[in-house]
C-alpha cells in the first residue's frame, strides 16, 4: 500500500476565486504540488482546513507524511510575538491556525513533514523562531526574492552548507565543503530567527536563510524555494522529494509492525 502523504492547501474567501454565496471559500491547491508526490511513488491527499484539536490528531495520525505547501498569504506575528508592520500581506487566519497545530501534532508523532516556502515558515514559527514581515524592508542590501514568471527558472543561487541534511539528499553523500544550488524564489517574508532546535540549511547570497532543519526528528525539512517545480528538470531538487517519501514510507512500515 502507498504511503498517505498529505498536503495543506490554500484558501480564498470569495475575494479572488468566485463563489456560489456570499459565506462560501475556496480550498484549491496547485496540481505540481500533489504530481510531485505522485511522481516519487506515494499516495497525495490534500487535507481540508480544520478547526477542531481532535481531528487535527486524528488527521495527523492516519498520514505517512506532511507537506505544508507555499500560498499566497503571510503568518501574522502574533503567532511568533511580533506586531504587524505596514508591508503585511494577506492573512488567512484559518489556514495558519491548521497548519501550526497540524504542525505541532506531527512533530508528537515524529510524522515525517516538507515545508516548502510558506510551509517552511510555518515549520519555523512551530519551532518557536521569528519571520521577517517582509525582505525588502528588513533586510539590508536584500536581492529579489519575488521573481516574475516564468516560476519554473531558477532565479538565483542558494549556498548549501556542508554536514546539513539537506546537504546529504540533494549531493548524495556528506561534503566537506558547501555547494551551490540554483532556485526559484517567490517570497517576501523569510526564516529571521531560527526556532529552537532547528539547523540552518541554506542561505541565499544576501544571508537570508532558505533552508531549515531539525537533526531531532526522523525527518523535519523546510526550503524556502519551490521544489515541485523544479524536480522534473533538475534532478538535486527531485532528491528531496525521494528523501522525504524514504522516510514516509519507513513510517508507513513502522506503523504497520506496530499494529501486526
């Protein structure tokens, strides 16, 4: 049986997608995110926005995997401490509330979970880091982050650092030196302190960080570029995808011994 991987979706509220009533959002998703999955053997389900603690665990409980996927939306800091600044993007309040306690039962379970761009920040906020509200603005000298289409061109270099795990997936072995790697990039806010617990992975040129991880867990993986993307033409990108199905899969197994 393929593992059950579950992926967070977007919502609207009526605002850019029409709806049939005044009441009525939209939960959508974008398909590269669920082929990616499809691609690399295992079972995509995009899971719906819940705002019940016992679900949530439910939910948690009967997936092999997580991938927090990016949106179109930003975290509000309160949820790390901070306050609102004027450079704020949208809130979709519902959706960061399901994906911080989904989030949080998952890291329980040792469930294996992928951020990628947004869900990378959500890992980290879990985590008990900080965002930068938005780069421009923040950080000093900061290169573009938020490039125009097309999506599926790299757009600028990210520096991988040696010894990470990150390293170890997309190069195959450990290096004693960093590499270098091309991404996509589509974001504007960023990983300002890392959570607790958590290793920085990657840096883009101008120091922001683009990628995280958590040495404690089975596997906890966030970056901050947009692999499902990518991975059809480079192949190191296509590695973090067989990397996290490896350890969904060995959950998937470990529960199955489990319950015989």
């Amino acid at each position: 049986m393929k593992s059950l991987i579950g992926i967070t979706p977007d919502f609207d509220a009526g605002r850019k997608i029409r709806t049939r009533t005044k009441n009525e959002g939209v939960v959508y998703l974008w398909d590269m995110y669920l082929q990616a999955i499809v691609d690399h053997g295992a079972l995509p389900v995009v899971l719906p926005i819940l705002d019940d603690a016992k679900l949530i665990r439910e939910l948690a409980r009967i997936l092999s995997g997580l991938v927090l996927a990016g949106g179109a939306f930003d975290i509000h800091p309160h949820h790390y401490g901070g306050k609102p600044i004027r450079e704020l993007g949208a809130i979709k309040e519902n959706r960061t509330r399901f994906e911080l306690a989904l989030t949080s039962e998952a890291l329980k379970l040792d469930l294996p979970v992928l951020g990628i761009c947004g869900g990378m920040q959500a890992v980290n906020v879990v985590f008990r880091g900080t965002l930068y509200q938005d780069i421009k603005c923040e950080v000093p000298n900061a290169i573009q982050h938020q490039q125009k289409p097309p999506r599926d061109k790299p757009s600028h270099d990210v520096t991988i650092k040696s010894g990470t795990i990150l390293s170890r997936i997309m190069f195959g072995r450990k290096l004693m030196q960093d590499k270098i790697s091309r991404v996509n990039s589509t974001h504007h806010q960023a990983v300002k302190r890392p959570g607790k617990g958590l290793v920085v992975s990657a840096l883009a040129p101008d120091g922001v960080v683009e990628g995280i991880e958590s040495p404690g867990h089975a596997f906890i993986v966030g970056v901050q570029w947009h692999p499902e993307i990518l991975y059809q033409q480079m192949p190191e990108h296509a590695r973090i995808f067989k990397a996290f199905l490896r350890a969904a899969r060995k959950r998937a197994g470990d529960n199955q011994g489990a319950e015989g």
